[in-house]
C-alpha cells in the first residue's frame, strides 16, 4: 500500500539551463567548421504577429541564441490585424528565399488566422518547427526530419543526464500536436531514449491519478498551473515539467512568474529526477530548434 505522506527522496534536478549550455557549445563549433569550409552561417528567421508578453519573451530568446551559437537571425514583425493572405504571401517570400535555411511563425497567432493553413504554407524543408504534416508524417514512422523542439529536447535532456527510457512506463499528460503527441511517438522509437510503453492521458481521461501514479517517467504538457500534484505520483518518479504559465506576481519585477503544470513542492520530495520551471524544458526547446536550423544548413549545401 502506498503511503500518503510524502517519502523525503533526494530528488536531482534535470537543468536544461546546463545541458543546453553543452548542446549549444556543440552547436557553435559545428557552425565554425561549417562556415571555416566556406559556406555562409546558418540562416533562421522568426515571423512574429501581435505582442503577445510570452511569445515575445521566447522569440527574444531564439534570436539570442542565434548569435551565441553563430547563425544569422532575422526577425519579422507584422502587427495583430495582418490577414491571413498577407502572412501566407510573407512565408511564401521567405520560402523562395535562397538566403535563408529555416523559419518559424511564433504561435498562437490572431484568432482570424487559420493556424493550420499556415503551418501547411512553410516549404517542408525550411519547417525547422517540424510542424508541417510531411514532417509530422516522417517523425511518426522514424524517418530522419525535422522534429517538434519540445520533445525533441525532452529526449536530448534525458540523453545528457544519461536517462534510460527502455522499458519504462512513460505517462504524457496532454495531447497537443506540437509536445504531447510527438512524444508519445519518440518514446515509442527503439534506443535507449525510446522503447518505453507509453500512455498518453488528456482533459477526457477519468481517474487520470490511477494513470500518472503508474508513471516511471511523467511528462506534463497539459499547461493547466500545478495540474500535478503529490498524491498523483509514484515515489522515484522522473518528472519533465513542460508548462510555463504566466501568473501574475507584483513582486517580481516583470509582473509575473512562471509556473510549470507541476506543484513542485509537493510532487519534487516523491521524485528521484525533475525538472525546474524555469530553466528545465524550456533552454532545450531552443536549442532543439538551433540542432534543426543546422540540420537545414546542411540539408542546403546538397
Ligand atoms: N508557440 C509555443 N511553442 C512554439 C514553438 O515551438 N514554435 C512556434 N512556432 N510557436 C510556438
């Protein structure tokens, strides 16, 4: 029988903050050798609609690490009232655009644009968002492409701390096409980051506790703030936080925090690995996206 009081494990924290920082530094010097052969940087543009406080904060981010690890980065801005026709005349610009090696259009974008039509207007190869259905179709039966940071990350930040998912039980809670279903799937590939059994519960799942108890390895990517908490895992579990909600907080000089769907508190003292929010899931997002530009790169010199 399971106690209800809270076992005091020593949990280890999962930095994405360090990992990223390693997996970056590989990424510069990859990008030295490739511009040393004479071929120009990598090339990443970001289109971004409106003002939207977190999708700035994140495009911010992606252009930074852009010029830490060596890439050229263009931003493109267009305000919330852009039509959708406009925008998809602007991806089909940087489609064409033989100078550049990959782009992302920052969600979620106005409500008068079809997200969908959108993600289906980026050529394929220059989808470093891996959102595309070609690319989507690909990951799904493991074919080499490019893959949604997020999980991609995920997988790299379990690889960095050395962290077998091989015959585990791996539990996503939340099934959007951009984190919760691509995981579901790169846990499903064979390796030593892969041959879990996976379930994946949602907003619909009864009794979703029985499941996430039954978790070796918990993957939150509901984004409801401290959706999980103690009484809703396994002593030993291994936590991946993937929310980042913004509450607002007048004593933080931004006017708010972060909060990932996890209660930290609550659920950190059960667990044998977790992730911080921030500085876990969210530096591996970016440098994902960093490894797909590169991949771009090179896919160009072909
Ligand atoms: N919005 C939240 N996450 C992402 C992402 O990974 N890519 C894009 N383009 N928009 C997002």
């Amino acid at each position: 029988m399971e106690s209800t009081n809270f076992d005091t494990n020593k949990y280890q924290i999962l930095s994405g903050k360090e990992a990223s920082a390693h997996f970056k530094e590989e990424i510069r010097k990859e990008v030295e050798a490739f511009v040393a052969q004479g071929e120009r940087a990598p090339h990443l543009a970001a289109i971004l609609v409106g003002h939207d406080g977190g999708s700035e904060t994140y495009v911010a981010s992606k252009m930074k690490t852009c010029e830490e690890v060596g890439f050229k980065s263009s931003l493109i801005r267009y305000e919330s009232d852009i039509t959708e026709a406009e925008l998809l005349k602007a991806i089909q610009t940087l489609n064409e655009d033989n100078e550049l090696d990959g782009f992302i259009v920052q969600m979620p974008l106005p409500k008068h644009i079809d997200e969908q039509k959108v993600i289906e207007a980026v050529d394929p190869r220059k989808d470093v968002d891996g959102f595309h259905p070609e690319n989507v179709g690909k990951m799904s039966i493991g074919l080499d492409t490019f893959v949604s940071a997020t999980p991609l990350g995920i997988i790299s930040l379990l690889k960095y701390y050395n962290i077998s998912t091989r015959g585990k039980h791996c539990v996503v809670v939340g099934r959007s096409n951009i984190v919760g279903k691509p995981m579901a799937n790169l846990l499903l590939y064979k390796g030593e980051q892969g041959d879990a059994t996976v379930t994946v519960c949602h907003s619909r799942t009864p009794n979703i506790a029985e499941i996430t108890k039954q978790a070796d390895i918990l993957i939150a990517a509901v984004g409801i703030p401290e959706y999980i908490k103690g009484d809703m895992v396994k002593n030993g579990v291994i936590v991946i936080d993937v929310g980042t909600t913004r509450i607002p907080d007048s004593s933080k000089k931004s006017g708010f925090r972060l909060s990932g769907d996890v209660k930290f508190d609550e659920v950190a003292p059960k667990a044998s690995y977790i992730t911080p929010v921030p500085g876990g899931v969210g530096p591996m997002t970016i440098c994902s996206l960093m490894q797909n530009t590169l991949k771009a790169a090179k896919q160009r010199k072909k």
